[in-house]
C-alpha cells in the first residue's frame, strides 16, 4: 500500500489549528495593535524587556511551537482553500505552501537560537 | 444521435457567494490567509530582535503604519473567527463519557470557550494590561 503523508500533515494542521484559536487573537492584539492603537504602554515591548523574555529556553520554545504549528495550520488550509477558488493543480500548491511551512520552521529555530 | 450529458454550470471561483452557509465557510478558511501573514510578521519581528535594538526598534516603528494597522484589526477579526469555528467544532471531535451518556456538546465546546478567555487574560497579564 502506498504510503501517505496525510496523517503527518493533518497532525500539524490540528495542533496548529488548536494553539492559534487560543493565541492568535490575543497574540495580535499584544504585538501588533495595542501600542499603535495607544491601548498600551510602550514599554512593555520594549527591545531589553522581550529580549529578556525570549531569552529563556521554555519560552524559546512556546514561541518556536507557536510560529511554526500556525504556519503549518495555514499552510495545509490554503492547499485545501486553493482547490475551492479554481487553483487545482493540488501537487504543485502542496509542494509551495509546505515548503514554505518547513522554511519558517528552521527560520524561526535559527532566529530564536541567535536570541 | 449524440448524447448530450448534463453539465452543471459552476463558476469556479465565486461559487461561494451563491448562499450564506457557502460564505461563512468560506469565510472560515480564508482565515488561514490572515494567521499565514501575521504569523510571518511575527517571525519578522523576531529575525529583527536577534538582529539587535536598532532593528527591532525599526520593526516596531513599522507596525505604526495605518496599512499595518488596519490589516492587523482585520486579522485580528478573522483570528476571532477561526478560534470560535475551531472551538465550536470541538465537541465533534472530543467525545467524553459521562455513565451512560456523552458529555453534553455545550459543556466540551463551552470549556473551550472558558480556556480561550482564561489564556487570553494571562496573556493580558503578563502584557501588564
């Protein structure tokens, strides 16, 4: 029988899906909004301060986790959601859209290591 | 004599906007869009900080764009979206016995919904809001 990727993929997918309904809007709320908007302080993310934060190897890690299973959870949706907008050549957007998953991977591992 | 199969005239990229249970799953899935870009910005804002206080400063000053603002406020609504479809779906996927029965879909899905607040908060918190 051939083998098939798909219980990989829809793993990834899943806790993917899972850590970025509980983060995601909170997530950008904090880092992307609440300081331009005048909602916060600036200084909470401040260059020594998260620094400091992500410089300890569990919160490391809960980053790393957190970008890498969103890009893999939006990777596998936008393969799937490309099919409903007329884009069928399905191998070819599998191809681009994990690529660019596993790329963000290492990326993130790389940046945070240099923290 | 020729056979003439029917064929289902579907447009193939606007099919969705036929009725209002096709656009809320679109709706849905197009929410991978949002999370994909910020997700990437986030990944940006950390090459930036391990790249030193000038650079990450410059990252930070860039987020107060209106552009980056208004995608931001969208993403933000479309994240809201897929946490309460994700979560909305759990108790489909999570089916806990309870004696005889199952755990009632309102009480799996509704611990959900509690644990998203509660994570959301600490999150706050630790933001000092």
């Amino acid at each position: 029988m051939a083998k098939s990727n798909k219980p990989i993929v829809w793993g990834l997918f899943a806790a993917g899906g899972t850590i970025t309904a509980f983060l995601t809007p909170v997530m950008i709320f904090v880092t992307a909004l609440a300081i331009p908007l005048g909602i916060m302080n600036p200084e909470v993310l401040a260059y020594d301060r998260i620094h400091a934060f992500l410089d300890n190897g569990f919160w490391k890690l809960v980053m790393f986790a957190f970008i890498s299973l969103s890009l893999w959870h939006a990777a596998h949706r936008l393969r799937i959601t490309a099919h409903d907008f007329g884009l069928r050549s399905d191998g070819i957007m599998a191809t681009v859209v994990y690529a660019l998953a596993t790329l963000g991977t290492l990326a993130a591992a790389v940046y945070l290591l240099r923290i | 004599m020729s056979r003439r199969p029917y064929v289902r005239e579907l447009p193939r990229t606007t099919w969705w906007l036929k009725n209002g249970r096709y656009k809320r799953y679109i709706a849905r899935e197009i929410t991978c869009i949002f999370i994909g870009v910020y997700t990437a910005v986030l990944l940006f804002g950390v090459k930036r900080l391990s790249e030193g206080e000038a650079a990450y400063q410059g990252f930070l000053d860039a987020l107060n764009h209106p552009l980056f603002i208004l995608f931001h406020l969208l993403a933000l609504g479309f994240a809201t979206y897929n946490s309460i479809t994700w979560f909305g779906v759990t108790p489909k996927a999570i089916r806990i016995q309870v004696g005889e029965d199952f755990a009632p879909d309102g009480v799996v899905a509704g611990a959900h919904y509690a644990g998203w607040i509660a994570i959301s908060l600490v999150v706050l918190f630790m933001a000092g809001i």
